[in-house]
C-alpha cells in the first residue's frame, strides 16, 4: 500500500501572529441520515470512538470524533488508515435505515491555528462570532474561511 500523503505535503508557517500547520491526513466520512435514530447515533458512535455531540459542537478524543454538520448530517472522523473498513461497518449496521456514508477523507485539507491570537485569525477570515464567550471549547461551525467552504472547532 502507498503511503498516504497531503495536500500541501505538510507546510507550515510559523512566521506571522498564529501557527498554521497543515495536518496528516485523517479519515472522515459524511454520514446522513435521521439523526434521533437509535441505531444511527449507536452505530456513529462506534465509528468514532465518542459521544454524538450536542447541536454545532464537535466531540474528538484522538484521531476519532463526530462533528454536527447540519440536522441530517454528521462528520465521522477516525484514523485515515481505517476510514475503508469504518465505512463498511456503518453500512452493514444502518442497512435497514434510510442512511449514507461516503469517504470524504482526500476531499478535505486539515490545518492547525494556534497561538495567542489565532482566534483573531480566524475572525478575521470568518462571518462567525469568535468572542471567547461566543465561541467555546467544542463548538463547531461549517462557514466559509475567505470565501472558502471549511469549518473549524
């Protein structure tokens, strides 16, 4: 099997008011589907490893975690390597269920702001109320950074 690789194979800069590091590839998959559903939530969250998360929050523990993308979908994250094999597990679990899972894993690029002001960074970038008391430790939000579609937690 090839190695896996980025988009931007790694870049970063450090130079500015914030760190921006483009992170390694990481499995997600795009799962919709009636999100009060039992068996949904049960089989999401053996995908990811967490809890389903309250409403525009995010819950991540490692490489695995489960983002609100809107009320009929979620984003499942889980390392890269096993993306194939969670995908097939979701379908055999939600195969009675009115559901889909797809790898979105290579369609996406991951980065890492960090810093003391990197969330003036993304304020800057973002229509999203950064204040701290606006925008807290697992919150999620699916907007556009610079006129491009992304979201951030």
């Amino acid at each position: 099997m090839s190695k896996s690789v980025t988009a931007l194979n790694g870049v970063f800069d450090k130079t500015g008011i914030a760190a921006v590091t483009e992170m390694s590839p990481l499995g997600m998959i795009t799962l919709r589907g009636d999100l009060s559903d039992k068996v949904l939530i049960k089989a999401a969250q053996a995908a990811s490893g967490v809890t389903l998360p309250e409403v525009r929050h995010c819950a991540t523990q490692g490489e695995g975690g489960i983002a609100w993308m809107s009320p009929d979908e979620l984003l499942i994250m889980c390392p890269y390597a096993e993306v194939h094999a969670r995908i097939a597990d979701l379908r055999t679990k939600l195969a009675k269920q009115h559901s889909l899972a797809v790898n979105v894993s290579d369609a996406r690029a991951l980065f890492s702001v960090t810093g003391p002001h990197a969330r003036e960074v993304m304020a800057k970038l973002s229509p999203v109320d950064l204040r701290v008391d606006a925008f807290t430790p697992g919150m999620f939000r699916r907007t556009r950074l610079a006129q491009v579609p992304a979201a951030f937690w």
